[in-house]
C-alpha cells in the first residue's frame, strides 16, 4: 500500500499537514491500494502563492524554452510508462494492455505535440494596423477527475505550461499514482520552483482552489454538478473558465450502414474503459424496421468481452473505479429493468467474477428516447439501444439531451454521414468509424462545457489577445 501524503509546492515536496485522506482499493481485488492526503486551505494558498510568484519569470521566457522544458517532462514521464499503466489499471480497471496505449503513450504523445506546437500556436499575428500577440492568462487552478488521468492532466498542463501560465493541480482523490509520477518527472526535467505545483486531495481541497482569489483560471473535468459550481463561483469573481463536462453521446446508424461495423464499434470500441469515458456512445439509434438485427449481433458481440482482472491478459473489459461508483451503475440497471425495457445482454443478475467492482457490460433496446437511462449519464457499460423512423427523428433524439460532447454517424456513404454530422450539435463527430484525433479540439456544447481542449485549440485557452495598435502611416490614414 502506497501512502501519497506529499504536495509538490514551490518545488518540493511538503509533507502534508492533515491526517485526512482517501482510501483507495484495487478495482479488481478490493485490497487496500493507497491512502491520499487531503490538502488543506493552507497548503493550497501556500501551492497559489508559489505559482503566482514563479509567474513573471515564467510567462517571460521564450516559447521555444518552455516547451523543451514541456518536452523534458515527457522524457521523464516515459521512463514510467509501465508502472503509470499498472497503477491506473488497477486504480480504474482498464485492462493493461490498452492501459499502457491509451493511458500512458496517449498522453505522453501530447505533451510531445503540445509542445511542438506553441511557437506557432502563440507567434504574433497582424489585423490591419494592430499587432495581436497572445498574453498568459496567470495562475491556472487545474482539477482533474480518475477516469483518464494522465490524459487529463496533460490536456491542461501541459497547454498552459507552453502558454506561459503557472499551475496549481488538484488532481483526483481516487487516481493518485500520475500525479506522483507528474511531480517526479517535473522535478527531474528542472522545472523552476513553483511553476507546477500539486496539491492532493478532495471535494474540499478543489473547492478551496476554486474559491482562491490569486487564481486567474480555473480548468476543471469532471462532473456537470460539480463543473456548475466552479462556473457559478468563477462567474462570481469573474475568473476565466474551462469545462470539460459529462456526455450522453450518441451514435446513429442509418438504414444503409454497415450493421456489422456498427456493431463491433458501437461494442468494442466504446467501452474499453468500462463505459467509464465522457464520450462514450452511449446511445445507439436505429432504424425501427432493423431493430432485431440489431438486437441479435449485439447479443453475440457482447460475450465476446471477457470480464476479468485488468492484469489478466484475457480480460476485454475490466472492473469499475469504485464500490460506491459501481452501486450508482447499479441502481440505473435495476431501474431500467423495473420499467420493463427489453434486456438485450448483462443486468443487475449477470455472473460476474467474485471480488472486484465488476458490473457486466449491459445493453437495453427501445429504450425510450425521454427516458432516465436515454437522458442521464451512466458512466458504465451501459448501452440504450433506441430505435427511429426516420432520418430527421433520429438527428432530433441525438441533439435531444441536454449535453453535446461527442457523436457518430454510421451511413452507406461517407457524403451521407457528413449530412447528418453537421446537424449535430456535438463537439466532436465521428463518420463511419473515424478514429480519435488528438490535434483536434474536443469539448462540448451544453452541459457538456465550455472550451476546448486539444492541439492548438487547447494552448489559446490559457492565453488572453492584446491587440496593440501601431501608428497607421500618413498615406494610408489619408486614403
Ligand atoms: P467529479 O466532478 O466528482 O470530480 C472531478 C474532480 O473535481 C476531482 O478531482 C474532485 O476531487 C474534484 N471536486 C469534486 N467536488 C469539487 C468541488 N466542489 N470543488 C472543486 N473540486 C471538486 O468527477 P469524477 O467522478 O472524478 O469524474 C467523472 C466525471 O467526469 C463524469 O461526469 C465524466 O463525464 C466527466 N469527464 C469529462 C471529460 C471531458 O473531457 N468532457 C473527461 C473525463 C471525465
């Protein structure tokens, strides 16, 4: 067992003051795995303090010198990649293999192209007699959620690091490992004192973060309910905010898709972190007439996910964060099995191994577009298949939820994907199995967020326009 009771502050570690902590268990196994600090009021004003003062020489120095230092921390990081791996696979449950892919080489990946894209993304620009050059905002406060927890942090870090913004993390109580690694690697790559800073710890610890008045940005990912009260506090002080919020992602297959790439996709593909992504395609629509197609592929694919240890090279689909995470997934399954949909795979009966916060990957069909399990999000492996008439009724259920991360469309042809994904209001859409791009933004309309994360759209985040306007010539002010 791993006690984290060290804050990364003005370029050390400081034993923590308080003897409260999280407990966190293996997914798989429910043994103790970590204990987490909590950080104090203090311990934040003090983390604030040190990045405010790193900020002047920080913001100053050139571009191309921040992002070797960004480029550093990455060659630190990659000398970790297989314990980050085995620490967030039995932290989160996702099995090994895709852990090392998509938790750790994912990420190392942008911290990489975050850097290699800040000279360009920040070089001064020309409108007419102005001159626009890009000014860092100052002091980000970063709170970051366990489901994906490298990527997380890097989508903030890293591009307000190249921005020239200091940074206080909060990063999540339940995912510690990375953070530790983070500060290490920052250390080793000889970041100046106070320019990242981590503080462990809670609910708390983020909220005395967010209510901190030396902090000129707050960058949160995480829950809707809790993104809302970093909005409304941030309104109140009118501090700049980002928010990468929840999702209820949907996917729409047409009559002419192709119903077995559908299906491996809308399967494989989608719950490689046991439904535990933000933009997961949760929702499956289809036409009404193909619904028992649909219903058996589905039920085929599924047995095709072993559940099992994350470290079990025969697992597919790993367990969930939590006991209390893997109850709340339960009560949507009991609930939407008491309403009578049709239970296609899975349900709250399923085998599933003995120890662990194992939920088994569950599918209800003409699940109905209003409804609790259509409307909320689950954050499990859960998939709604609800069926459609036609192609309009389809794009209205899709935009019909009050969030707008991400989409897919699925059609015969790529022209007629295109047709219905620039109807859908959703940050990112997917046409006939397109994969991931990284360099693009990704964020969400609606109780999805605001901002954008990724590429260069996640370095302008961090940075505030000054315009500065130059004497216009006697010539040209006479035209
Ligand atoms: P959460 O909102 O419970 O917690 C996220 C972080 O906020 C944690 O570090 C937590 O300690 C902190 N926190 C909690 N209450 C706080 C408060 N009052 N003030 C300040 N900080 C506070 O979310 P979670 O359970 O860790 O993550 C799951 C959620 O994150 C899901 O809703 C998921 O959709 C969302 N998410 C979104 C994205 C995206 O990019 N849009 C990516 C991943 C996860």
């Amino acid at each position: 067992m791993t006690d984290y009771r060290h804050h990364l502050i003005d370029g050390a570690w400081m034993a923590a003051q308080s003897a409260q902590h999280t407990t966190v268990y293996d997914s798989a196994t429910e043994a103790q795995l970590a204990n987490v600090a909590h950080g104090t009021n203090e311990e934040i004003h003090l983390a604030v303090r040190a990045a405010k003062n790193a900020f002047a020489a920080w913001s100053t120095l050139p571009v191309n010198v921040r992002a070797d230092y960004v480029r550093a921390i990455a060659d630190q990081l990659e000398e970790h990649v297989e314990h980050l791996a085995a620490g967030i696979a039995a932290e989160v449950g996702m099995p090994l293999k895709l852990s090392q892919r998509i938790q750790v080489q994912a990420p190392l990946l942008a911290w990489r192209a975050t850097a290699d894209l800040a000279a360009q993304c920040l070089a001064d620009s020309s409108v007419g007699h102005s001159t626009i050059t890009h000014v860092p905002v100052g002091v980000v406060g970063a709170i970051t959620p366990w489901n994906y927890p490298l990527n997380q942090i890097t989508g903030k870090v890293a591009a307000a690091l190249v921005a020239g913004c200091t940074v206080v993390l909060k990063p999540s109580e339940l995912a510690p490992c990375t953070a530790q690694a983070l500060g290490e690697a920052a250390l080793a790559a000889g970041l100046p004192k106070g320019v990242l800073n981590i503080v462990l710890g809670d609910a708390a610890t983020g909220q005395a973060l967010v209510d901190h008045a030396e902090v000129d940005m707050l960058s949160f990912t995480g829950s809707t309910a809790v993104g809302r009260r970093i909005a409304a506090s941030a309104g109140q002080a009118l501090k700049r905010v980002a928010l990468e919020l929840g999702g209820k992602s949907a996917c729409i297959a047409t009559a002419d898709a192709p119903i077995d790439n559908v299906v491996r996709q809308g399967i494989g593909s989608r719950l490689p972190n046991s439904g535990q992504s933000c933009n997961s395609l949760t929702r499956l629509l289809v036409p009404a007439a193909l619904y028992d197609q649909y219903r058996d592929l589905l039920a085929q694919a599924v047995t095709r996910l072993t559940l099992g240890d994350p470290r079990d090279a025969a697992t597919r689909m790993g367990p969930l964060v939590s006991a209390a995470h893997r109850d709340r997934v339960q009560a949507f399954i009991v609930d939407s099995e008491a309403r009578g949909y049709d239970l296609i795979a899975g349900g709250s009966n399923a085998a599933l191994p003995v120890h662990g916060y194992f939920i088994a990957p569950t599918i209800f069909g003409r699940v109905p577009a209003q409804s609790t399990l259509a409307q909320q999000e689950v954050f499990g492996p859960v998939l709604s298949v609800i069926t459609y008439d036609d192609e309009q009724q389809a794009i209205d259920i899709a935009n019909g939820t009050a969030y707008g991360l991400a989409a897919a469309v699925w059609a015969g042809s790529t022209e007629h994907a295109l047709h219905i994904a620039r109807q859908l209001r959703a940050g990112q859409v997917d046409v006939n199995g397109a994969p991931y791009n990284a360099a693009a933004p990704f964020g969400g309309f609606g109780d999805s967020g605001l901002g954008r994360e990724g590429g260069t759209f996640g370095i302008e985040e961090f940075v505030e326009l000054r315009a500065i306007q130059l004497p216009v010539a006697r010539t040209q002010e006479n035209a």
